[in-house]
C-alpha cells in the first residue's frame, strides 16, 4: 500500500476586485456652451449700450454695426449729466429708492412675523386682505393717488409723495410671511418667551437674524423695483426734480433723439443696481444654499 498522501491547504479565496472609484460627475463641453451662450446673450445688451454710447449719433443706424467700443464714452457721459441732469437724478432715485427698501424690508418682517408666528383675532382675514390688495392693478389708483397726493399734501413734484405710498408692500409682507413661516423654528421663538424676552426683543435679535437672507432678496427685489420705476414719478415729477428713469425719458422725448446720449444715460442708471446686487449676492446666494441644505 502505497502511503497516504496528505492533501495541501486550500489557497485562501481571492479578494473581491474593487470596482474604480467613479469620477464624480463633471459637466461636459455642452454644459459650458450652453453656459456660455447665456453669459453672452444675459451681457450683451449692457455692452451694445456701452459701444452706441461711446460713438456719435450715427452709429445707431449704421451697418454692419460696430461691436468695439470709440472715444466718445466720457464726452457722451458728461453731456448726459449736463443736459438730462443726471447728477440730481442719480441722486433723487438713490434716496428714493433707499428709502422704499429700508421701509419696505422693515415693515414686511415685522408684519410677516406676526402673520406668520404670532396668534391673534382675526388674523387669517387680514392676511388675506393684504393678500387681495395685490390683485388692484396699479393704474386704476393713480388718479385717486394723485388727487390725494397734489391736493390734500401738496406734494406735487416733491419726492415725498413717490416715497411715502410705497413705504409698505403687500407682496412684501406675503414673502417674509412665506419665508418665516417655514425658515422660522417655533422652539426658538418659546424659548425667548422662557426667557422673559417680550415680542419686540424676540423680533430684533432672533427672529431679524433667521429673516436676513429672505430679507436681502426682499430688499434687492424693492431696490430694483423703485429704481427703474417709471409710471408713478414720470406722472408726479418734471424735469426739474427727475429720477434717473423719468431723466432718461426726457432725454429720449425730443423731436430729434440722440440715442448716444440715451444710450449713456442708460449705463449711469446699470451701474449702481449692479453695485446692489454684489453687496447683497452673498446673502442672496447664502439663503438659496441655507434653503438647500434644510430637509
């Protein structure tokens, strides 16, 4: 017999092969086009405007038309300020609309926290009456809005009477109310009632810090809305005490309208709502991200 045979040790099993670590997802060339596409259409209305401003007359109506910017930008930008009185008018629609935002930011979140948070009589009705008054078109009050302005106040191209009846906005007060309601913890709000805060204390350092994104978005929607307002001032003011939007109209309402002078009266009124938007992007960007990651 022959001796036994001692079988050997069976090889462990291999290890499972790990799969590649998938790239994360990267956009493609397609992507960036179409990115680029939008840039450029989203831009190129500001450009144009600086090029037809920057030449004469002429080089509105001239073809092929000219796509690089001429020397006549500065000279452009100081007849602009001497004829249409853009100098006061960038002033007036600064305070104008300075003052709209601020008013309208602080009365639509305190107003939007009471009809968000707070319990009181009767406070679905008059949520729904401020609701309703944003269904009114704007131009069956102008004449009743007129008389009340000129004759009972006699504010009749005074800044006062464009200010004072946008001091509060209904669509102000249903955006922070919407905001609030689901932006707001109810936990934060009982535990200033334990601590003996009262509404106002709770209003100023808790509820105004949560509200500080939807309130920028609020404030650049007012100052953007005011700022290029046209309708009410045009109708109140003349052109002795111009916003920026009623100096350019006035500007381009002559029998012969030199759209140079338009054009560059157009890029003075751009540049302060773009210097807006980049002071209040990082809270605008900042709500948008906060809103992302809630859930």
């Amino acid at each position: 017999m022959s001796p036994a045979t001692i079988a050997p040790p069976a090889a462990p099993p291999a290890p499972p092969r790990r799969r590649p670590a998938k790239a994360p997802d990267s956009a493609g060339w397609v992507t960036y086009g179409i990115l680029l596409a939008i840039v450029v259409f989203s831009i190129f209305p500001l450009y144009w405007s600086i090029v037809v401003s920057s030449r004469d007359q002429s080089a509105i109506g001239r073809y092929p038309p000219p796509l690089v910017p001429g020397g006549s930008l500065w000279d452009n930008l100081s007849a602009a300020f001497e004829q249409g009185n853009f100098g006061l008018a960038l002033t007036n629609s600064m305070l104008v609309a300075g003052t709209i935002t601020v008013a309208v930011v602080f009365t639509s979140t305190l107003a939007g926290f009471a009809f968000a948070k707070l319990t009181f009589r009767g406070r679905n009705g008059l949520f729904t009456t401020v609701v309703a008054t944003m269904l009114v078109p704007t131009q069956l009050a102008i004449i009743p809005l007129y008389i009340m302005v000129t004759q009972w106040f006699g504010w009749a191209n005074d800044l006062r009477g464009v200010i004072v009846p946008a001091l509060v906005s209904a669509f102000g007060v249903f955006f922070m109310r919407q905001y609030l309601s689901s932006a707001m913890p109810t936990e934060l709000l009982e535990a200033g009632r334990v601590d003996g805060a009262s509404t106002l204390r709770i209003y100023w350092s808790v509820v105004l810090p949560v509200a500080r994104p939807g309130a920028a978005v609020l404030g650049l929607l007012t100052f953007i809305t005011y700022w290029n307002d046209l309708f009410w001032p045009l109708i109140l003011l003349n052109t002795q005490n111009p916003t920026v939007q009623v100096a350019i109209a006035n500007t381009a309402s002559g029998i012969e309208v030199d759209y140079s002078l338009v054009l560059a009266g157009t890029v003075i009124a751009t540049f302060p709502m773009l210097i807006v938007f980049l002071l209040l992007g990082r809270q605008i960007i900042g709500g948008i991200m906060q809103g992302a990651v809630k859930g």
